[in-house]
C-alpha cells in the first residue's frame, strides 16, 4: 500500500483552496462554488430540477490539478495493471478518510470538501476526515488523473463514485451509465467495504449519475445519466423520461435533505 509520505516531496508549495466568505447563509470559496450546499447551480454538486453536476471536482481537475491529481499520477506509476491501479486507489481512500459528520468536523450542518482539501491533509497526517461527498470527490479526481473515466453517482441521502472499469471481474455487478455498462461502483464510506460492493440499501430508482470532466466551473454541463444496475439497462429511446422521473424523486426526496443537511442516510453505507 502505498504511504502517504511518499507523495511528500513532490508536493512541495500545492495549496488547496484557503480563500472562503460568506455571501449570507452561504459559505464560498475562491471559486464561487458555494460548500454549504449542494443545491442550485453554484452549489458543490450543482443540483437543480433538471440537472446533476459535481462542479467542486472541476476545482482540482485541468489546470487546477493539484495535489490530488498526483496521487492519482502516482498510482498509474506505481501499478501498471489496470484492475489493480483500481483497487489500490480505492482502497487508499476509503483507509485514509474516516467518516465523520460535517457537523461534527465543522460545526455546520453541511460543508463540503474538494479533493485538493482532502488529500493535503492525508499527505501532511497520514489520514484526513470527511463524510460521503468527501470520499467520493477525491477518488473521482484520482481516478481521473490514473487514466480512467469517472462519475458521481447521487442518490436521496448520499453520494458515491463510480469508475468506467468493463474489464474488471470481481465486482458481484456492475452499472449502466446512459446505457453504457461497466461502470464499478466505489463505495469509500465503510471501514471494510470491498471495490465494487454495490450497497442494496441505496440502489433504488432514485439514482442519478454525472461523468467527472473537466470544464469551467461556469459552464453547466448536461451531462446528467439515469444509473441502472446491468441487469436493467436504461434504453436510449427512455432516457429522456427516465432522468426527468430520477431527477424529480432525487430532488423531492434527497436534495431537500441534503441542502437541510440531514446525516443519517449517510451512514447507511458504512462497514456493511
């Protein structure tokens, strides 16, 4: 496994983000992204009624590639095979954050760290803390800079990655994503999870899923997919109705909850 120190020469003057103000209940950070909420065009995840966009992972992709990124870059170094590039970046996350509340870190009932946060701090501790959009925002980043495509998956409750991996045979199954299938699921917010371990609690018809790519952050992208399991792939011909209908039980059941910061949903998915 490899060593969060390893990375700590190489990482010399990387700064995250560390210029935030208040625009009234709204924290925000030098981006404009707002990190209190997930919802509304500036919110981190960028959730409205007819779209899902991560944006905060855009703040550490392309040019604003950082910290993060060079793990990622150092996994694809370190491990020339791609199924276990996979694992071993998965892994490194999901032993490295340890879930807590944003409450309890923060003092607020929601705030949300890019992936330059988070991996400066396990680079400088050897472990950070964080809760599901933390996790699942940092191994987006590094999966990217490891040479695979990545989404965020977002369901009534909770947020979770996937990674574009069709060759990879553990994975009891895997997802579509707009109909494409081969998409493993990386659930980082249990102790003991394995790669690929799709948590049947959350896998419900309130799924959505956005690919990660870069872009400006003012720029919104349509980029918004029903997520099915394989076994019910979503046809071109319905994705239409399907992502309306997803999208409509996602913001009535789940954004809600997460722009009012709810937390219990999100511990569901820990240590299953």
């Amino acid at each position: 496994m490899l060593a969060a120190g390893l990375f700590a020469p190489s990482l010399v003057g990387a700064a995250a983000s560390e210029d935030f103000f208040r625009l009234g209940r709204d924290i925000v950070d030098d981006w404009g992204v707002v990190r209190t909420r997930a919802g509304g065009i500036n919110g981190f995840l960028g959730v409205t009624s007819t779209s899902f966009d991560p944006i905060i992972t855009r703040e550490s992709l392309g040019e604003s590639g950082d910290i993060a990124w060079r793990l990622g870059e150092e996994f694809a170094r370190k491990y020339p095979d791609r199924n276990q590039r996979a694992e071993r970046i998965f892994i490194y996350v999901r032993d490295r954050v340890a879930y807590v509340s944003d409450s309890d870190q923060f003092g607020t009932p929601e705030f949300a760290q890019n992936a330059d946060e988070v991996a400066m701090t396990i680079v400088d501790n050897g472990s950070a803390l964080g809760d599901c959009e933390d996790s699942a925002v940092l191994l987006a980043v590094m999966y990217r800079a490891a040479g695979y495509r990545s989404a965020m998956v977002l369901m009534p409750g909770h947020v979770a990655t996937l990674v574009y991996l069709p060759e990879y045979k553990k994975a009891a199954r895997k997802l579509n994503l707009a109909g494409e299938g081969g998409w493993v699921w990386a659930e980082a917010t249990g102790a003991t999870n394995p790669f690929g371990w799709v948590p049947e609690s959350l896998i419900s018809d309130g799924i959505v899923a956005s690919e990660v790519t870069e872009g400006p952050l003012d720029v919104q992208r349509d980029a918004t997919s029903a997520a099915t399991v394989e076994e019910a792939p979503v046809q071109s011909g319905d994705s239409g109705n399907s992502l309306r209908g997803l999208l409509l039980l996602v913001m009535v059941v789940g954004i809600l909850w997460l722009m009012a910061g709810g937390r219990g949903a999100k511990g569901r998915a820990r240590g299953r």
